[in-house]
C-alpha cells in the first residue's frame, strides 16, 4: 500500500504495521483515518490472528479476516451500490503507511510559499479527513485546534486584551477563498464517472501577506 515503496523500501509496509503494531494504537488508525465503527472489534480480531494462525501478509488474507468478523456486514457507497467490508480497514491503513495527511497538510503549505499573490489553488480531495485540513487551511483555522473556529471567533475574548501579534494573525487571511462551499459533481458527472461519487473542490486565491 505505500506509494513511494520503491523509493524508500526500509520504511514499513502495511503487512509490517499489521505484524507489529500495538491494539490501542490499530484501533485509533482504524477509527481516525478510516472512520470505521467496529475499530476496536476488528483491532482486537486482527492482533489475535498473529498468534491464532499466521502472519497477515496478503490484502487477501486481511480482506477475509475483516469480512469473517464483520459477518460480511452489507454496507453500500454514496451511489447506494454493495461495498466491501473491508474498504475502509484497507483505507486506513494506507493512509497511515504513507502518512498522507501530514504529507497533504505539508503541500498546502507549500503551495501557498510558492503561489504568487493572486495566484489560484484548487484542491480535490476524495474523503472528509482530506477536506476537512484543506479548509481549515483556506479558512483560516489553526490545524491544532480541536474545534474548527476562525481564528478570529477563537480570540473574540472581551475580557482580554491581544497582543500585537495575534491581532495580526487575526485579521491576516492567507487565503481568499473562491468557493464558498465546496463543489461536488452532479448526478450526470457521478454516473458517467463513479469514482467521482466523493469528489469535493475547494478554490482559493493567495492574499498579500
């Protein structure tokens, strides 16, 4: 599942995660990145496997444990289509392996040292962790705040008084945000191209700063 595995063949596969990761920590990839209800069930299930049977080197073999625990659970996509179970263990996985989020959150922040003021980022993300940094970084959120406020409704604080700097960084927008709400494609678009069922779009231009 690493997409850079040929570049860098020392850091670790997501067989190796599997082999050696603790419960509590697969249960907290299985929830957070892949937003899957039965984390703990299928964490527990998945540590239990290494001393029950063997090692889970093969997606197939994950597939099958997955769908075993969740009893083949029916789940459907956004087009109301049958889905496997073991879509999201397998979404999870690869997102933590590759480390994407902080990989995505890193080029935002390069765009926007190499865009031109005026110049226009347009970024399509597939799920809601993607979307989800992508507006905290053009509407102006900070990335280490739990609830997504602006920053200017976290300050709004009359009974205490600002410094210069965060004044600053209040009224600073690094971003002038081109679509207000995010775009999604249409039913004609979806059943012409189904991969296109969870694409959203956000538009941004770079502000003088």
């Amino acid at each position: 599942m690493r997409m850079d595995g040929n570049r860098f063949p020392d850091q670790p596969s997501a067989a190796d995660v599997i082999q050696y990761i603790e419960e509590e920590d697969l249960e907290k990839i299985l929830k957070v990145y892949g937003e899957e209800k039965q984390a703990k069930k299928l964490a527990r299930a998945i540590i239990e496997a290494r001393y029950m049977f063997k090692s889970l080197r093969t997606t197939s073999e994950l597939s099958s444990l997955v769908a075993t625990v969740l009893n083949n659970e029916l789940r459907l996509d956004k087009l109301s289509r049958p889905t496997h179970v073991a879509t999201k263990t397998f979404q999870a996985l690869r997102i933590f392996v590759n480390n994407e989020m902080n990989e995505l959150n890193r080029g935002l922040e390069i765009a926007h040292d190499l865009l031109k003021p005026g110049g226009n980022l347009v970024v399509l993300t597939f799920h809601s962790l993607e979307d989800r940094i992508v507006k905290r970084h053009m509407v102006g959120i900070d990335m280490d705040e739990p609830i997504t406020n602006t920053l200017s409704q976290k300050y709004r604080n009359p009974g205490k008084v600002h410094t210069q700097d965060e004044l600053d960084e209040i009224f600073t927008k690094k971003w002038n945000v081109i679509t207000k709400h995010i775009l999604s494609p249409s039913e004609v678009e979806v059943e012409q191209n189904p991969r296109s069922r969870s694409a959203k779009l956000r538009c941004a231009s770079k502000n003088q700063i």
